[in-house]
C-alpha cells in the first residue's frame, strides 16, 4: 500500500511558558514522529473484536511521549490543531496498513470538528486513498471544552453521518457536558468514563450509574461501551448489566501491532451457557436448525427475471443476492411487486441489474449463532427484517436462508418443551434440564460445583401439617436458593424436597452459607407459635413412642466437578448423592465438601 503524505502546515509558534517543549513539539510534527497504538474493543456477547480505539504516542523516551504531554504542550504552543491533525492521519495509516478488522475509532476534539477552515471532502479523499470506507471509521468525539455550540455540533455529526461515519461519545460521566452532548447529537456509541467500571463490582453507585447509562441507551439506540476494564470482576459486572462492549488492561493493553482475537479463556468465559433462569433449550439451539437451501441471484441478474422467480413461486418472500460466494444483500417480494406497480418502473427498470433492489441492510448471522442472540438481534431491528428473514452463512460464506416464521415457531415449540419439564410447584427446571446442564458443563470443559441440597426433618413436617403448608415450605426453599444464585449459575428442582444447584460463581462456598443462614432464619416462621417454644415437633413412630423433630434445616453436599475427570451427568449425580449423604450426618443446617477424586469416593463407597 502507498502511504498519502498529505502537507501539515505549521504556524508560527506563539509565546509560551516552555520554548524548550514547544520546539521539541514543532519538531514532532514537521517529522511525523508519532506512534499509532491500538487497544481493542470487545463484544461482550460473541467474544470478538468488533474494532479498536486508535491512540496515540509521541517519540520513546521523549518528555512528550504520552498523549497527555503531548496535547497539554499543544495547547500552550497553539498547535493543537496541527497535532490533531497528524495524529488522525498517523492512526489511519496505521490502521489501513495493518488491514486490522473491524472497525476503527478516531479520536477528533468537538471544536476541531467544529473549524470552519477544515476542507471538506478532504477526510474521504485521504481514506479513498488508503483504501477504508467511512463505515470503518468512527468519530469518537473527546470532550475537551467547558462549553459548546450544540446546533453547530448537530449540523457537524449530521454532516458526517451524510458521508457514512458513526458518532461515539468519549468519557461518559467525566466531562462537563456530557449527557447534554448525548441528548443534542444521539451518537452510536457511548462510552462509560473508567471512573465508574473500577471495582464497580463493589460500588452500588457506580453500578446504578452505568446500569442507568445502559437503559438510557436502550431508549435511544445506542451501543455503550465500558472502557478502564482491568478485572475478571469488573467484566463480568459489566457483562451482567447487559453492556454491549468493553475494553481495558484486562482485554487487551495498547499496542502498535495489536491482536485480533480475545484470548480462548475470555472467550470461554464470555460464550458460555448463560443458563440462569433461561430457556436452556433455546440457548443452545443454533440458527442452523433453521436453515434452508435457497438459491440465490448474482447482484448482475435482471431485475425482470427476479421478478419472474417471484411470479412462478408464490412461497417465495425473499431472494438473497450473492456474488463469489459472499452474501450481498436481499431482494423482498413486497418491496419489488409494489415497486413494479408504479407506472413505466418495468419498462425502465426490468433490463438493469437486480443490484438497485438489492435490500444491503439485510440481517446476515452465521449458523452457529444462537437462537437467543438471534432473537435479540431481530428485536433491535427494524420490523421488516422479521418477515423478510435473514442470509445465513458459513465461515462468511452463503449457506442459505432462514426464516422468521419458522423462528418464531421454534421458539414456541422451545418454550412449551421448557414448561413441560419444569416442576410444576416450583416452575424451576426438573431432572431433564438439569441433567442437560451438566452435560452441557462437562461438554465445554466448564469447572463448577454441584450442590444436592435436600431438607431434614422434611416428612414429620408434611404429616403434621399437611400438603399445602409442606407446598409452601418446598417453594420458599427454591425461592432461597434461586436467590443465592449468581447470573452464571444454575438451580433444578429434582422432586419433592431434593434441589440441585450447579455453581460456577467462584465465591459459591459463601453463597451456600448464606443460604443455609436463610433456610434457618425463616424456618420457624412454618410452625405454629406452641411448636416454636419448643423448637420442634413430636409425633409417634410405628412403635408408639413419641420422637422429637426439631425445625426443618437443610443438608448441602457440594461435589467440586472436574470436567476432565466426569464423562456424564450419572456419574456427577452419584458422587452428588454421596455428598449429600456426608452432609446429613451433620445435625442441623450442614454443608459438606466432597474435595476427594471420583475414584476416591467408589473406594470408599465399596468399602
């Protein structure tokens, strides 16, 4: 690739405090000795770059080598805009000659953007030249001004947005005017100042903030993206509230050749099975259970024979357009029958290439996209997708055609089948979710923890005071235990008052604590106030005699599940019924560890 050297004019230096640093900033840029660096931004959902945010240093061991030196220096020798400049063209040409993917996110200060003296055209001159489209370019506006000309701010990211950039907002919370400048441009990116995401996981108020700034957004269709990540915690706090994007130390640090893929343990970690109170079914149902073979038409077909495949096929809704193998776009019925119904539009556009009715924004996911995320796509989209349907793809290759209709109705059938196999008292998963979920666990090599909780003193309970009262007793108990649950983190309801909870919370120890101190707390309150002045109930056993049975507690036996060592859920369900058994032996509210080796314990069981 030819590198554009466009000319940076430099004006004459203005007095300032340091000539020594404004000399040495004239010299940086009259010989373009800067540095593009690149941090990528992260989709929290599919665990993929979706670009990078383009940074800038100054020469190595140069008292303006970071970008805070350099632009103070600038802003005292007026030479901001010369800087600015430069730094633009630098990360451009860096970002083109490393052809990084996605997208990339540039820099630009509002009053720069603002000049009246900027030439326009000149920006898509210089991309033109290095080969990028404005589509791969976002502006992210820094907030660097105490006040701003919010219509001339309008009509600037109206401008551009004309010519096919995005807008992204920088610093969220930190600068003087932000929600303001949100509410006046409606940008496609927001981004959460780091302020707010370190130990967000710990700050209540950090957390309603940003989960305020996500529903914000929600409203008005745009992305967020959580910047200053540098911790598991503070990711998976940013992940749980639903944030679309992230990036910091803990993804990725700046670099001037950045990778181009998250490591395989954050795209573990980020792609597992969310089976929280989710459809487990729908979850892990992919778009390839929906696909279809549809043959597809080269963008260079005539509109007039497009329009007969419509004619000779009335099932036929939609047309996907292909060119060597890569999806283009779709041609819907609807749109091209109304179209031709306007008069003398298939005299003068029957003979031209079907590319002019070619729908570009098209819906296009990869097979292995799951129906949930599909959903979600489609939700977020424009109504027409949802009939129209969507291209699906291979490896970026056409493979065929899905549609909404036949969406929809699996996803009914998903919820049915869920409902089916839930415990009707509870509603929480029954025995063929859970043990979907452990194999499911095992299959990706996921470590977590299953706990077999299952109540004492249960039966004595139910006899004395009956179905209903003991009905009430069991859903309490899954109402605690869901409760203790984190978004990771799965309960089942076995039968009767046997529950599951399969944990991959790191702190699930505590959270099993907690429970019990909750199962104790409200147990009590299920007996009457005489059976609570003794602490218990007597009743007489087979033999006449009379036996006391103090409040109901609950036994928790915790198996720490090695995946590499347990090949299905049989053989996880037997060491967790061991576990259990372990846990009854200890009097009252018990939790007890299995630590030991499957092999271990059959020893010991045999024994």
């Amino acid at each position: 690739m030819n590198t554009v050297r466009n000319p940076i004019w430099i004006t004459e230096l203005e007095p300032c405090a340091n000539e020594v640093a404004c000399l040495h900033l004239h010299d940086i840029i009259q010989n373009r000795q800067l540095t593009a660096v690149f941090q990528p931004i992260l989709d929290m959902q599919q665990g993929k770059f979706i670009g990078y945010e383009g940074l800038i240093r100054g020469p190595i061991n140069s008292m303006l080598h970071s970008p805070m030196a350099l632009f103070a220096t600038a802003r005292n020798c007026g030479l901001v805009t010369e800087l600015e400049y430069l730094c633009r063209q630098t990360v451009l040409e860096s970002f083109a000659k490393q052809n990084l993917p996605g997208k990339i996110f540039l820099n630009i200060s509002p009053d720069i953007l603002l000049q009246k003296c900027s030439k326009p055209g000149e920006t898509l001159k210089y991309m033109d030249a290095l080969g990028l489209k404005p589509s791969q370019v976002i502006i992210e506006l820094t907030e660097n001004a105490k006040t701003l000309d919010y219509q001339l701010m309008r009509d600037a990211t109206h401008h551009y947005r004309d010519m096919g950039f995005e807008i992204a907002i920088d610093d969220l919370g930190e600068g003087f005017s932000g929600l303001r400048l949100w509410s006046e441009i409606r940008p496609d990116y927001v981004k959460i100042d780091k302020h707010f995401t370190q130990d967000i996981h710990l700050d209540a108020v950090k957390l309603q903030f940003a989960r305020s700034i996500q529903e914000i957004a929600e409203k008005s269709g745009a992305q967020v993206i959580a910047e200053g990540i540098e911790t598991h915690e503070q990711l998976m706090a940013i992940r749980d509230l639903g944030i679309a994007y992230s990036q910091g130390y803990y993804i990725a640090r700046p670099h001037p050749t950045p990778i181009v893929s998250a490591s395989p343990d954050m795209i573990h970690t980020l792609v597992r099975v969310e089976s929280d109170r989710e459809n487990l079914l729908q979850n892990r149902a992919t778009v390839e259970k929906l696909l279809k073979h549809s043959t597809p038409v080269s963008p260079t077909c005539l509109n007039e024979d497009v329009f007969k495949l419509f004619d000779e096929n009335q099932e036929l809704y939609s047309i996907p357009v292909v060119e060597n193998g890569l999806p283009i776009g779709l041609i819907n019925r609807s749109i091209m029958i109304n179209d031709y119904a306007r008069p003398f539009r298939r005299e003068l556009y029957g003979q031209r290439p079907c590319e002019m009715m070619t729908d570009k924004s098209a819906l296009i996911v990869d097979k292995d996209t799951s129906l949930k995320n599909l959903s979600d796509l489609i939700l977020q989209s424009k109504p027409h997708h949802l009939s129209a349907g969507f291209i699906v793809t291979e490896n970026g290759q056409y493979a065929g055609m899905a549609s909404g209709h036949d969406l929809l109705r699996l996803i009914t059938k998903m919820q049915i089948d869920t409902a089916r196999y839930a415990n009707p008292l509870t509603l929480l998963p029954g025995n063929v979710p859970i043990s979907e979920q452990i194999d499911s666990l095992l299959q990706s090599g996921t470590q977590f923890v299953a706990c077999y909780c299952d109540l004492d003193y249960f039966k004595p309970y139910n006899d004395i005071y009956g179905y209903k009262k003991g009905d009430e007793v069991i859903q309490k108990t899954g109402q605690i235990l869901a409760d203790a649950c984190g978004p990771y983190d799965f309960v089942g309801h076995i039968g009767g008052d046997d529950f599951i909870i399969l944990f991959q919370s790191k702190n699930w120890e505590s959270r099993c604590n907690t429970l019990l101190s909750q199962i104790a707390k409200v147990a009590p309150s299920f007996y009457s106030p005489t059976d609570q002045k003794y602490g218990g109930i007597i009743t007489k056993d087979r033999q006449g005699e009379q036996r006391f049975h103090p409040f109901i507690s609950l036994s928790v036996g915790a198996l720490i599940v090695n995946a590499a060592l347990y090949h299905s859920h049989h053989e996880v369900s037997t060491a967790c019924v061991n576990a259990k058994k372990q846990a009854k032996e200890i009097a009252g509210n018990s939790l007890f560890i299995e630590r030991r080796c499957p092999h271990e314990s059959a020893v010991e069981m045999a024994a």
